[in-house]
C-alpha cells in the first residue's frame, strides 16, 4: 500500500495541505489545540485568550478579532450612504491613509474587485505618491481620503491633502466631504475628525486582524468593492472554523505555529497563480504583526532565491501539494478569513499576543506646531557618515556604528561584510525609505538589489517600505541585521503649519527605527542616496560584482 506523500484537509472550497516534517509538526500541535478549545474560544471572542483581549474587556473596548464580520455588517447602511454621496459628488478616486495588515488587506479587496477603482495606499511620509496624485488636479479633484491611521505620519498626510483641496479654491464643507475616518470612538483619529467635522466611522479596537473590519472594508466599498457580498462569502467559511476535524483555519495556523515551534520560523510564501495577486504581500505582513515577529514571512515573487535550510519552509497558494511543504487553496473571501484565523492560532502556539501593539510599532502623535521632528536629519546624517563612494551629488553614504560594516573601505565590500554578519543562520532585512512605485518609485530597483543580496548571503532577505517588522527569537530578543535605505528627494511637500517638509519627517522617522534596531541589538547599516536612480544604480553594480 502506497502512503500519499501529503496530508490535506478540505472544508467547501477551501484545502490546506502539508507534508514531511511540517504535517508531523502540526499534527502534534493539534490535539493540544483542541484540548486548550481554542477553535471555540476563537469563536466566542473569550477575553482569557490573551492579557490585550482581557484589558480591552475590563476597559468595556471592542477589539478587532479574526475573521469576524459583524461590526462591518452592521455598519453596512452607513457605508452605502457615504458611497452615494461620493458618487453624487463625482469623487471617482481614493486615497487610503493607514498602514498594516488592515491597509494591505483593502488594497488586496480592491486588487481583486472588478468593479472597484484603483486605490492609492499611503503608508508612509513617502512624498513621491502624494505629489504625483497633487500634481493631477483634475484627479485631485475628484479624490476622497480615507484615514485609518492614528500615527504621526498619517496624521501629517492628512493635513497635507486639507492643504492640496485648499489649493484648489473647495469650500471648507467640501473638503470636509472628501474625507472619511474610521476609528475607534474616543481616540486620537476619532477626535481629530470630529474637530474637522470629516465623516467618522466608529470601528473596534485596530488589531493586525482587520480584513473584514471597517478599516479594510470601508475604503474599499468606497472604492466599488460590493463589500455585502464578500462578507456575505466569507461567513459561509466560519461554521467550519469552530470544528475538530476539517477545520482548515486550525490546521493551517497548527502548520505554522508546529513549524516554528520546531525551529522553522521562516515561512516562504509562494504565490504561483495570478488569479488572487496581492494576496501573499497581505499575508506577510499579518503573520509580522499577528505573532509578534516570532515568524519571519518571506514573499517570494520570483527572482528571489532562497536556499533551503533546516529553519525555511514553503508554503504556497494554489502550489504543488506532492512538492510544497504546505499549499493553501481558497476562493477570495475564505483566504481572508482563514488566514486570519491561522495567524491567531500561530500566535497563542507561540505565546504571543496578537491583540498587542506590535514591536517597533510608530507611536500615534506629531511633532508639536513650529517644531521640526527632532533629531535633526541632516545633522545625524553629516555625523555619522563612514564612507562616501561616488561623485558628489550622485553618491552613496554608508552610515553605520557597527564596527565589522564600518571596516569596509567600498560598497562591494560593505556587501560582503553584510553577508559575514548574516552568517549562516541569521537574515538581512532591507527597510526602504522611498517609493515603493515600481514603474515611477524605486520598487523595482530595490527588489532587485534584494535578490542580489539574498544569492550573495544565501539566507533570507525581507523587504519592506517605510517601516520595519522585527523578528523576534525564542529568547524574545530582536534578531537580523538591518539594510536601511533613505534617499534626497527632488520633488517636496511642505507639511502645513510645521516647518519642515514630508522628506524631514522621513528620514527622522529612518534614523529613528534605525537607532531602535541598534539598541535592541541588531547590526545596521543605512545607505543614503544622495541621487536616488543614480545611488541605486551604483548599489545594484556593486552586489553584482561589477563596480
């Protein structure tokens, strides 16, 4: 009798499968899982799960849990009245002002929605974005924000585009109508859009779970997302997620939780097919936020090499089941939801909290009227340099207090000593200050300088925009060696009422997470493009060898 070389578990539409020591991993965690009832304290929301939940409790706050779609439902009459006013007022286009799981989720719901109209994700104080939408008036025009953010630099977005409508001679109601908050009721975002008089949509608790929440689902029904039908889809997931067999939420999040519980704690996510694109972008940055850091999410987009190693394993979506380690496959609605709900189960196997603020995470508040974000960049920038290559205008600054990295006396070397402090079980992670757009930003180029760097270390490399994702070990100290990239920018914003532009914030928000990263621990280097095409031209040279 043969024995099937994977193991799969299939509820409707949707089959998780596993194989080799992953499958041995999970099916030792999910007898555990069953006896803790965490499938059914899932379900019900019990506060014991986690210390956050309990705290939210005794406080009397909602909370954003794993793939529950009622708060949305309930607010779906509201949802549709804004939507008609938009459309009565011609506002065709979106911005969406947020970061996280909840924002990438939106993008992902819009992505994959026929009808919808693109929408424009701002997660950082990037200017490249926001002065090509102010430079299209026309579009501006027709342009409704939604913030979901409270931090510092969502904040500062918002005032950036008051001022862009200001300039375009709107009404002080007008502009009022253009934009929409969601927020829980009493906090920082709730009260700025009261004092503004925006329209405000209250929303529990932001937690990394907020794919069917008003955060994800109000920016995109604005976008055209018919958001009752999805949830409607997604709710016909849920039964299965409360049962002890066939339950692919619990046995994708034993997967993940087993395997890292077993060493490997680097999940590759390989997104084969083209039928759901986006998909395994907002993954990563769940499994990031929902445990804590304790899982390292690697999206692999092709290109990128990774070498097997005893921590690695591969998960993909509609992969091969006999040759992928695990395969998930789903319709849309039901991978939002599963994959939520396995991000949870990851988490309480790891003894995290996935209902916690999030390590790293930028604390919502602004630099005070007529003050500058504090240190001074360009101070910290002149003083910290160790090595400038390249003419002046069009180089690259090495800066840096590690002394290893601070001994290379060139950029191909700096390469190498990366690699060295990498060493043979660690990853580099490459947090990128700059535009993310691939045709018009610098996507494109940095994904490529990560590829070169991943063949060169031959361990992971992580790439993320405008803000870092720590990993934490079993030790719960951070670990990895940081890449941070920050360049000068040609086109500014002034940001109203302060006395900087949107690159000040930036790059102090750079050397900020740099310095975090340095305390923790970690090795870090950050590379300052004085020109940005030219710096990374001269950056891509040097990892292959050319320079």
């Amino acid at each position: 009798m043969t024995v099937p070389s994977f193991t799969a578990v299939v509820s409707g539409n949707t089959t998780v499968t596993a194989r080799g020591p992953v499958r041995d991993a999970a099916e030792r965690m999910l007898g555990r899982l069953w006896i803790d009832q965490v499938p059914v304290r899932l379900a019900s929301e019990d506060p014991a799960l986690w210390p956050s939940a309990a705290t939210a409790a005794d406080d009397g706050r909602a909370l954003c849990w794993p793939g529950q779609p009622g708060f949305s439902r309930a607010i779906l009459p509201q949802i549709g009245e804004l939507r008609a006013k938009a459309r009565a007022e011609g506002l065709t286009e979106l911005a969406l002002l947020g970061r996280g799981a909840p924002a990438r989720a939106a993008g992902l719901i819009v992505r994959n929605s026929a009808a919808a109209r693109p929408l424009t994700l701002l997660e950082s104080a990037e200017p490249g974005p926001v002065v090509r939408t102010g430079a299209d008036h026309e579009r501006l025009r027709q342009t409704m924000v939604v913030v979901t953010g409270d931090d510092a630099a969502t904040e500062t977005l918002r005032r950036v585009f008051v001022r862009m409508f200001q300039d375009l001679d709107l009404s002080p109601a007008q502009i009022a109508r253009r934009f929409v908050t969601v927020a829980e009721p009493g906090g920082p975002a709730a009260k700025r859009a009261d004092e503004a008089g925006h329209p405000l949509i209250e929303a529990p608790g932001r937690t990394p779970f907020g794919a069917l929440s008003p955060y994800a689902l109000v920016p995109a029904a604005l976008a055209g997302t018919d958001v009752a039908r999805l949830l409607d889809h997604a709710t016909t997931v849920l039964p299965a997620l409360t049962r002890p067999e066939n339950n692919p939420g619990l046995v994708l999040g034993a997967i993940l939780g087993g395997a890292a519980r077993a060493g490997r704690t680097t999940v590759v996510l390989g997104d084969y097919p083209a039928s759901l694109p986006g998909l395994a972008d907002w993954v990563a940055v769940l499994l990031a936020e929902a445990t804590g850091g304790r899982m390292l999410p690697l999206v692999q987009h092709g290109g990128q090499p990774v070498v097997p190693s005893d921590d690695v394993f591969l998960v993909t979506l509609d992969g091969r089941p006999r040759q992928d380690d695990a395969t998930v496959t789903a319709p849309p609605s039901a991978q939002l939801v599963v994959w939520e709900y396995a991000a949870a189960v990851a988490a309480q196997l790891l003894g995290m909290d996935p209902l916690a603020p999030l390590p790293g995470a930028p604390a919502p508040h602004d630099p005070p009227a007529g003050s500058a974000p504090s240190p001074s960049p360009a101070e910290e920038s002149m003083a910290s340099a160790v090595l400038t290559e390249g003419e002046p205008g069009q180089a690259v600054e090495v800066h840096t207090h590690d002394p290893v990295l601070a001994g290379a006396t060139d950029l191909a070397g700096l390469f190498d000593a990366l690699a060295e402090r990498v060493g043979a079980d660690g990853h580099l992670a490459i947090v990128a200050h700059l535009d993310p757009d691939r045709a018009r930003g610098q996507g494109t180029q940095v994904r490529r300088l990560g590829a070169l760097l991943a063949a060169r270390c031959a361990r992971p490399v992580t790439i993320s925009w405008g803000h870092r994702y720590p990993a934490i070990g079993n030790d719960r100290r951070e670990r990895g060696v940081y890449l941070v990239l920050t360049g000068n920018v040609v086109h500014d914003v002034p940001v109203p009422d302060r006395h900087y532009r949107l690159s000040r914030l930036q790059l102090a928000q750079a050397l900020s997470e740099a310095r975090a990263a340095r305390s923790g621990g970690c090795p870090v280097v950050r590379l300052h493009l004085q020109n940005r095409w030219a710096g990374l031209a001269r950056l891509l040279e040097s990892a292959r060898g050319e320079a």
